[in-house]
C-alpha cells in the first residue's frame, strides 16, 4: 500500500553520517528503487508500471537520457534505481486537490523544502494566484488559456519568455517553439542552457555537429572509455551495465573527477545474480583525482604527449582535418608545471593516461556536468575533440564523443528547436505555414533572468520544469521571477517554482500527463516520440490511466495556448491536438533526418538520426573538415583559505526533483545540506569535520551566503569542496559563465567556510 505524503518538514534535524561506498548498485539497489516505487504506488501498481519502463511498447523513462539496447537485448526490468524513483514519482499515487491549496496559504509552501513540496503528489487541476491573493484557487482549462492571453496579447512578443524542460516530448517541444515564434520571438531559453550548452558549441565549431558522434554498439565495442567529469552511479546508473559489458569484452576504463564515486569503483549488475550476491565487476582500470577545472590541461598535456610520442593518425589527420600544425606547435609548448598547478595531478599519473590512449585503437570519451558548468568549458571541450582527432577517433567502431545528457529527451527538444537562436529550418517552416517567423537571436537562460531582473520580460512560461530552483544565483532568479505580471508552469508536481510570488503577480499552474499516463485525444490514443543521448529517435506510449480527468497532455497545453493568444493563426492547432500524427508529418517536412518518421517510430526500436562525423567522416564546417582549436591555458586563481566547490546531485536525487534525504553512496543519511572537503584542507583551515559552517561565495559584485551545512571529511582533491545543488546554488553568481556558451559555472565557485 502506497503510503501517505510527509506532513512534517524535517530537514536535516537527522542527519547522520558514515563511510562512501565501494560499489554500486547490486542488491542494495533492487531494495531501494523497489521501496521507492511501492512507497509511492502500492505493489500491484509498481509491478505493472516499472514492467512497462523502457520497453518497445511502453513508456521511455522519464530520467536520464541513456539509450536502451535494441529490442532483443532489452531486459524484463530495462530500469535503474534511480530510474524506479522517477517512474514512482510521476506514477504516484498521491494527489494535490483544490483542498490542499485551500489548507495551505501561499506564505507557508513557501517556507517549505524542495523534498516536502514534492513529496505531496500529483497536481490534479488548474490552479491561479491572482494579484493580492494569500491562496492558489481553481480555475477551469479555457479560463486559464484566456487570462495567459490576456497577458500576453498586452505585452511585445520579446518581453515573454516560453522556457523549456527536458521532459518535454518531441511532438510538444516542437509546437511550444512554434507558438513562440508564431507569437513574434525566439526567446526559447531551456534547461540545455544551464548543462551541456557548452558541448553544443564546442562540437559544433570542431566537427560542425553538436551531437555525440557514439551509439551504445560503440560503447560495448570500445577498447579504452574515459569517463571525465561524469558520476554514471548516481546520475546515469543504467551506463554501467554498458561499461561492465565494454569491460568484459577488454576495455580499460580511465575515471577523471575530482571525488571517487562508487560506480566507477565497481558495479554490482542487478540483472545478474554474480552482481547480486558477488562482488561485482571493478570498473575504473586508473582514476585521476583532478583538481576541479584541470581537465583542459590534462587534456593538453595527454596531447602533448601523444604528439612528441608520434602517436597521431597520420592518414585520418591529412584527410579529413584542419588546424594540426598549430595545434602540435602550441602543445609543444606546454608547460609541465602549469599542468600540475592545474590538475593537482603527478607527471607519472599524466603518462599512464597519456600511453592508455596512444595504445588504444579505440578510444570513447564520455562527459557530463563536470566538464560543461566551468569557466572554460568550452575550450575544455574542445580540447577532448583535439585529442581524438589526434587518434582519428571519430567515424569507426568503438571511438567517438560521447557528451552524456542528463534528461530524458533534452537532446530532443533542441532537435526540435528549442533553442534561443533561430534553426536553419525556421525559415521553411514558416514558408509551409505562410507565418513570419522572428530572425533576431532570443534569450538564453541567463538573459531571460536579467531581463525579469530588469524589468524587460514581463510573462514567463515554462513547460516543465523547476526555473527558481535549477537557475544559478537564486536569490536573484527568485526576485527576478517575481517582478513578471505572469508566470505560467506546465507541470505534473508542486515544486518551488509555483511557490516564487509576489503580491500583484498572477500566477497560472496547468497541470498536465505525464510519461507514464494514457493520452487520449479525438482521434483516439496517441503516443509521444523522444530523442535519446545518441540520437535515437523512439516512441513512448503512457498505459496508466491520468491522475485526473481534468488533465491535458503537453501537446493540449500548448495548443490552447496559442489558440487563445493567436485566435487569426491560420496553424492548425486543432488538427495537431486531435492526432499527433499530423505534428510528426509537419517535422518530416520540416528537420532534417525526419523523413519517413512515422513509419520509423512505429518499428520497435525507432530509429537513429543521420550523423555524418559518425556516418562517414564527413564534417558539415565551413571547410568540410574537422578542426584542430589551440586555447590558452590560465588557472583559476583560488586565494589562500578559499576552496574551488562544485555543486552535484545526491544519489537521492534527479535533477532538482529530491527523492529522499540520503546519498547511500558518500554515507549521507537524512540530510542534504552537506559539504564534502578534503581532511588536510580542514585542519588547514582550523575547521573540525561534524561542525557546522555558513558557505561563502565571492564575486566582484559581493558575496553570497548558503547558511548551516554540515562539514564531511572526504576524499576530494585537496583545495576543492562539494556540495549538493540546489541548495547550493545560490552561491552560483549569475554572471559568472562559461566563456562562448553562457553556462552558469556551476562547477567552479570560489568559497569560503564560515564557522557557525
């Protein structure tokens, strides 16, 4: 039986603290995901739902964005821990009524923690806070539609912002940014601008895509993984049962992060009764502890290395790239001792890397937040590109790029557009629909906050999503969300964006399906389409019935949306509501790779986008080569008694929704307001392991205060800290970005440790 939301907030009044794990996963796991799901479902429906997960004729799995094996290969339970919690979640069998708004005022969710909020279940019908209310009350479908057309009809499109979530489908993802610039904008910011933005434009300009160029075959048949700035354990568990087949088939593995997590220790696969009541399979063949921001010199140096060792494809470089000669010229430039400075790292550490990739003839590098979220991002990443182009790792089995999405169909709905800059397609699409669409660059998420902050943006819309807690520098995202006149969430569950108000804003909450649920629409039951981390494109079909009646699917959302605000659109909202059939026809004609998308998502695999890096070595850049990049190297200075901290997620945890109060993995249990420092950087600074200290961040505008954390002793590099986000976010400075791609430096946040 599925047990009752918390009513009491507890905090960390409970927190205690033991030892980080050696291993991931196992049976531990099962026990966990499983308790997770039936806390939340019952038995009966956990057993009929998590079967469902993941499968050819069920539902993709609303968490990370790993691809799942061919058909055949799939298992019975094709689903990780984390992702039973996330199923679970969704599929809740909790509920937000009317009477739930009505007992609780606005003043008191407020004060509320992200983990209570929640916890409470499924939202079940529209909700309004109108200016001067204390409390959210009922509002039906077409009133809600009207009122978010009143507002927007009496602004400029370019004072709106229509922000999206990765969660969100195909099919709504590619109408949301339709009704936007139908209405007149491109300020389409999304939740890529705060991760993997900065992969985009790396790759972009060195091998002319923004996608990976890896399938999951290239995975399994890779000879050396490098898994950089990535925790697969927590954030990805199901990547580890593709390392462990990698490594049973002679892989060596290279582990580059600043913490040693449990995942990449070993992996005790729950599919296997060995990784069940054995000891599991060691993964990690060499872990470098680096120093936080040190990857692009490792990089450099690995390079440097494989250059003076002649340790080049000779014949991959001279056909099909750009730039080497500059690029060797400036790594033989490469000082050692600035490497060290910057990875924290030996020279023999450097080497065994360095002669790991010159031995292999097929190299994959994955990466994750650890490389994206620094001031040097994407020059970092550009560096990885160097590196495999040195070894012709682009364009053969085994080999390639591999940035790991974290959401589940992120990588999709900027496939389908959702992107603050117009696509090459936007013009065609407004040809076929005889609509002006808008040319000029749009905002990206840290424009969109200074344009609230400034009074410039004065409607903001989200599908999915939770803005106030995911954005950098909280306290000003949350004044700046509060000086819109609106602020719309699509959502399934109450999360602390909603709660973000000010007296005379309006306030619109609409409840929609999630993954999980049936869609019935006029022309009968529809399925969605998402897109994975390695461009598969697949569908996903809900088999539960909705939370409530009264709620609509994404794609009905969006289209009452623009048929209120644009009432003398000659787009057919109607006809894409009734069948989405007729949306995935207007994509076939619309992007590239989409022909014949229908017949190809009914197979039970889907299908998988063209990719011509991975195809056949052909490079859409302006010269039709890949690029060689040369970056400087400067480390970040960090002055005496400061620490270098990243935020990261708890194992209990997906992105900012909050499981539970546990990280099984580093011994945290009951509490998330945590920081993790190395034992000799606390008797440095005179701090006991157990005490409790305010975190301060420092900017040029002033500083920044996260009060009452818990110091952990652990092992992290020395001068480097970590603690979990979103509570740590408000140390984040808005204006402190990743050059070229804006990313906020969620991984890079000069601190100091205030005792309490």
């Amino acid at each position: 039986m599925a047990k009752k939301p918390p009513r009491d907030d507890v905090g960390d009044r409970n927190l205690t603290v033991r030892g980080p794990k050696a291993a991931a996963a196992g049976l531990p796991g099962v026990g966990h995901g499983l308790a997770a799901a039936v806390n939340q479902m019952g038995v009966r429906r956990t057993a009929l739902t998590l079967l469902k997960v993941n499968q050819a004729e069920g539902f993709d799995c609303p968490g990370c964005a790993w691809p799942e094996p061919a058909p055949k290969h799939r298992a019975t339970a094709e689903f990780c821990e984390n992702g039973a919690k996330a199923v679970a979640e969704e599929a809740t069998l909790r509920r937000i009524t009317p009477e739930f708004f009505a007992a609780h005022p606005i003043a008191e969710l407020v004060g509320r923690s992200d983990y209570w909020l929640g916890q409470q279940g499924r939202l079940t019908t529209p909700m309004v806070k109108h200016p001067g209310a204390t409390h959210f009350r009922p509002l039906g479908w077409e009133q809600s539609f009207a009122l978010a057309a009143e507002h927007l009809k009496a602004i400029e499109p370019d004072q709106a912002l229509f922000y999206t979530s990765g969660r969100t489908s195909n099919e709504a993802a590619f109408l949301y940014q339709l009704f936007a610039r139908a209405y007149g904008t491109n300020n389409l910011p999304d939740c890529s601008n705060m991760c993997h933005e900065s992969s985009g434009v790396a790759l972009g300009a060195t091998i002319g895509m923004g996608k990976g160029s890896v399938t999951l075959d290239d995975i399994h048949e890779a000879k050396l993984i490098a898994v950089v700035g990535q925790n697969p354990g927590t954030n990805h568990p199901r990547m580890l049962a593709a390392l462990e087949k990698a490594k049973q088939r002679g892989a060596k593995i290279i582990s580059i992060n600043p913490l040693p997590e449990a995942g990449m220790m070993r992996f005790k696969n729950p599919q296997k009764v060995s990784g069940l009541v054995g000891s599991g399979t060691a993964l990690a063949d060499l872990h470098l502890p680096i120093r936080v921001g040190g990857d692009l010199a490792l990089f450099q140096a690995i390079g440097a290395k494989l250059v003076a060792w002649g340790a080049v494809d000779e014949a991959f470089v001279t056909a099909y790239t750009s730039g080497f000669e500059a690029y060797a010229a400036a790594v033989r430039e490469v000082d050692a001792d600035l490497v060290a400075r910057a990875t924290g790292l030996s020279a023999d550490e450097i080497e065994a890397a360095a002669r790991l990739f010159a031995a292999s003839e097929a190299t994959v590098v994955c990466w994750a937040m650890g490389l994206t979220q620094g001031r040097d991002a994407v020059a970092t990443i550009r560096e990885v590109v160097n590196v495999q182009l040195l070894r012709g790792m682009i364009g053969k089995p085994g080999a390639g790029l591999c940035p790991v999405r974290g959401h589940s169909n992120v990588q999709g709905d900027r496939t389908m557009g959702i992107w603050h800059e117009p696509p090459t397609w936007l013009g065609k699409l407004g040809e076929r629909l005889g609509v002006a669409m808008p040319t000029g660059r749009g905002h990206d998420t840290v424009e969109a906050i200074r344009a609230m902050r400034d009074g410039h943006a004065k409607v903001f819309v989200a599908v999915g999503g939770n803005f106030a807690a995911a954005s950098p520098d909280t306290d000003v995202t949350e004044a700046a969300l509060r000086r819109c006149t609106l602020t719309v969430h699509v959502s399934t569950k109450l999360n602390r964006s909603h709660v973000v108000t000010a007296d005379e804003q309006t306030v619109l909450i609409m409840p929609t399906l999630g993954r999980t649920e049936r869609d019935t629409q006029a022309a009968g039951d529809q399925f969605v389409t998402v897109e994975d981390s390695m461009s598969n494109v697949h569908a996903s079909r809900g088999r539960l019935d909705p939370a409530s009646p009264m709620l609509l699917s994404e794609v009905a959302i969006v289209c009452g949306l623009a048929r209120a605000v644009l009432p003398e659109s000659t787009i057919p909202w109607e006809s894409y509501a009734r069948d989405y059939r007729a949306i995935r026809a207007l994509i076939e004609q619309t992007v590239p790779g989409f022909d014949g998308f229908e017949a190809k998502v009914g197979t039970p695999a889907g299908f998988t986008l063209p990719h011509p890096p991975r195809d056949s070595r052909s490079f859409p850049t302006p010269d039709g080569r890949a690029r060689f990049t040369v970056s400087p190297l400067e480390v970040l200075t960090v002055p005496p008694g400061r620490l270098l901290l990243q935020t990261l997620r708890s194992h209990d945890q997906y992105n900012t929704t909050i499981y539970g109060l546990d990280d099984r993995y580093r011994g945290v249990k009951a509490g998330r307001r945590v920081v993790f420092v190395n034992p000799d950087d606390l008797a440095e600074l005179g701090i006991a392991d157990g005490s409790t200290v305010d975190l301060i961040s420092e900017w040029a505008d002033g500083e920044r205060r996260a009060p009452s954390f818990r110091v952990i002793a652990y092992p992290t590099v020395r001068g480097c800290a970590a603690a979990y986000f979103p509570e740590a976010n408000v140390l984040v400075p808005l204006d402190s970005t990743a050059a070229g791609s804006n990313t906020p430096t969620s991984k890079q946040i000069i601190v100091r440790l205030r005792p309490v």
